[in-house]
C-alpha cells in the first residue's frame, strides 16, 4: 500500500486536470442548483405555482391570485394551493364549495400530475364567472 506522499508524488503530473475536471464539475453544479433549470416548468405570467399548458388551469390560478389580492391579502409564491383558498373560503363564503372542489382538482393536477377532468373544468368556469363579476364590482 503506497503512504500519502507516494500517492501525492504519482498524482502530480495529473493535478492540473484533476483540478480542472473538480471546477467544472463544482461550477456546473452551482448553476443548476441556483437556476433549477433542470426541474423547472412553465410558469404563467402572474402565477408562480408551477403548471401544465393548459390554459383552462392558468386562468383559474390567474383569478384565484386576482381576487385574492383584491381581499387585501398579500400573496406570496411560497403560499400553498390550500393556504390561499382558505383565506379565500373565509372571505367568500358562499363559493366555499366550489373552492374546496377547485383546490383538491388543483393539488391532484399540479403536485400529483393527474389530467384534469371534464367535471373539474365546470367548477373553474364557475370560479371563473364568479371571479369576473367580483372583479368587476370591486
């Protein structure tokens, strides 16, 4: 078994490639974690939770961001589905159910990558009219 400066004296011609071969690595490491290149998805313009091209989707998200800032509250892109529909079930009451049935499709659609149904995009037109009108009146 060669000691630590046998091993150091065999490695020394190949140190700068080793070293080279270590930085890229390091570099190329560093950018992939601070970018998330790798695991980003397509995000809509006002909507930072990540979705697929389904434009059906991004306009319930879209209303849903909208009318929440509206109430007053302050959205964050750390905010999960459920935290902002039950500041928006407290709020609206009377859209308790829909809501409910719009975060449970939406959970499934975007942390469970299921396909959305066609039942699911009854209550988002839904949300969708009742969004538009409350915009419309505020």
């Amino acid at each position: 078994m060669p000691d630590a400066i046998g091993l150091i004296a065999l490695l020394k011609p190949y140190l700068p490639i080793l070293v080279f071969f270590l930085s890229v690595g390091l570099v190329t490491e560093l950018i992939l974690l601070k970018t998330d290149i790798l695991s980003r998805r397509w995000r809509g313009s006002e909507v930072g939770w990540s979705s697929r091209h389904n434009k059906n989707v991004k306009r319930t998200l879209t209303w849903i961001i909208r009318v929440y800032k509206s109430l007053g509250f302050n959205f964050k892109t750390s905010s999960t589905i459920r935290e902002v529909m039950g500041d928006l079930s407290n709020k609206l009451p009377d859209q308790g159910e829909n809501l409910t049935f719009i975060m449970r499709s939406l959970e499934d659609h975007i942390y469970g990558d299921s396909e959305i149904s066609h039942d699911d995009f009854i209550y988002y037109s839904q949300w969708n009219k009742f969004a538009k009108s409350y915009a419309k009146s505020k």
